[in-house]
C-alpha cells in the first residue's frame, strides 16, 4: 500500500513538472517572438525592422562609462556614390557642388528606430556626413548641394548617416577622394588613398538637456579594421584612455556639464600611432544643462 501510494506522488510530481516546462517553453517562445535571429546573427523585431547584436561591457574610468553598442537598424545595401566633383578633379568658383546618387537608404527620413535611441538625433532624419581634411563634418539631408571649400589639395570623405548621427559602416556606404579646388598650386603631401585611416565623426558640438545623458562617439575607417590582436583606436576622454578594439559606435556616460576633450587615435598592436595625416584626432565639445 505504501509503494503504491509513492508511486501515486511519484507520477503527480512528474506532471506538474512537465506543466511548469510548458509554461516556461511559452514564455520563452513570447519573449522571443519580439526579436529572432537568423543564420547571419541579424535580429528582427516584430516589425520586421533588422538589427545586429547588443551592448557592450562597460569600461569606466574616471568617472565615466564607455560602451560599444551594436543594435541599430541596419543597411547591409545601402549605397553613395559620389558623381561630382571627380576623383583628383579640378573645381573652380566659389563653391564646390557635390551630386551623390543614394540607393537603398531614404535621405531626411526618421531611422525606424530612433525612438529607442538615448542620446542626439537629428529631427531632419537620416543625412550624409561629408568631411573635408578630416575637420568637423557638415551634415546633408539632400543628395545634392554646394559647400565652400578654400583653394588646394583636400581629402574628401563621405558617408551615409542614421539620423542619430550613427555611420554605416560598409566599403559601399562611403566615398574617399582627393579634389583640387581653385588654381593655387598645392603644396600639400599626396594623401595615400591605400593607407589606413582614421577619420573623426562624433561627438561634436554642443550638447543639451536629456542628450548630454549619453553621448555617442563614432569615428569611420579606412582600409583597416580593428581586433584585441590588431589595430585599435586609442580614445582619450578628459585625459581617461580607454582602447577601442570593434569598429562600433560607443556610447560615453558620465561627462560633466562645460568642456570636455576627446583624442582619438589609430593604433597598431605595439600602441603605436600609425602613420597617416589624420590617424590623431583631438576634439572639444560643450555639455549644457
């Protein structure tokens, strides 16, 4: 009588486990249902929009908290091409015109998910980073328009922009050309289109209210990539280094209110800077209530 009635809680026991998996087997699935994966390690959510990954460890010092994030919408067809001016061309006037031809990537619209974004976007939408001689870019919502640009030699560098100001980050989302601008004879060294380069994008400016929370740091590069056993970016916030070993966007938290000072540069494995006209980068921004 006794084993028989063990085997009665033996066999109750069981079912009520199973029930418990069960249940914990449809949670899983309705969590999951809000963003799966496919082969490629992309997700989607339940709009369909694609993403990539997640965030990063945090590294903290000084203070702040810097972290890689790498959950945008993402672009893999997005295309700029660059039509004028032409490689090594000639401009003359007053002004340089820029004609782009954008596949795949709708300019001065909202990226679908810049609402779950905590830091700076552009109430203009999506744009085109356009940066000459690695200074400050100016931003484009239209695919064409005139820039003025001081006679001689200068480096172009074009690419496509979320409207959180984040980079695409693939070899057909940007351009990188040498122009001529006037008829002054330059004296400038000839830029190595082939060498590895380190161009600045963000943070910049100035900075408000709920956006000086976190301030995302984004630099483009060219003809190299990062690894822990490679190259790296070496970025130095208010005198804080922290090494940067993914081509990502990275979020900075922390910052205080007024100036603060960030140097990027383009490192080898040895920690040392590689060569290259803009491989050093140093930049203020101002942080306001």
């Amino acid at each position: 009588m006794k084993k028989k009635h063990l085997s009665f809680l033996a066999i109750a026991a069981m079912l009520i486990a199973s029930a418990c998996e069960g249940n914990r087997s449809t949670a899983t699935t309705e969590t999951d249902s809000t963003a799966t994966a496919d082969h490629s390690g992309m997700e989607h959510d339940s709009a369909g929009v694609q993403h990539q990954g997640s965030m990063g460890t945090p590294m903290e010092k000084g203070g702040l908290k810097v972290y890689s994030y790498s959950n945008s919408v993402d672009y893999p067809d997005a295309k700029l091409t660059l039509n004028k001016p032409e490689k090594n061309g000639k401009v003359t006037g007053d002004s340089t015109a820029f004609e782009y031809e954008v596949k795949d990537f709708q300019l001065s619209q909202q990226t679908p998910d810049a609402g779950t974004h905590e830091h700076a976007n552009s109430k203009e939408g999506q744009h085109i980073h356009n940066i000459v001689d690695n200074e400050p870019y100016t931003a484009h919502y239209k695919p064409t328009f005139k820039k003025a640009i001081e006679p001689g030699q200068h480096v172009v560098l074009s690419f496509l922009s979320r409207s959180y100001h984040e980079s695409i980050k693939h070899e057909s989302a940007y351009d990188l050309r040498v122009i001529n601008v006037g008829n002054t004879a330059s004296k400038a060294a000839k830029f190595d289109e082939d060498g590895q380069h380190l161009f600045y994008s963000r943070p910049k400016g100035e900075y408000k209210g709920a956006d000086t929370k976190k301030v995302m740091l984004d630099f483009y590069l060219v003809n190299t990539t990062l690894a822990k056993d490679g190259n790296k970016v070496r970025a130095t916030i208010n005198g804080n280094e922290f090494i940067l070993d993914q081509w990502l966007p990275y979020l900075v938290e922390g910052l205080p209110m007024g100036e603060n000072t960030f140097k990027l540069e383009l490192i080898n494995n040895q920690g040392q800077v590689i060569p290259g006209p803009y491989n050093t980068v140093e930049r203020k921004i101002t942080l306001k209530q």
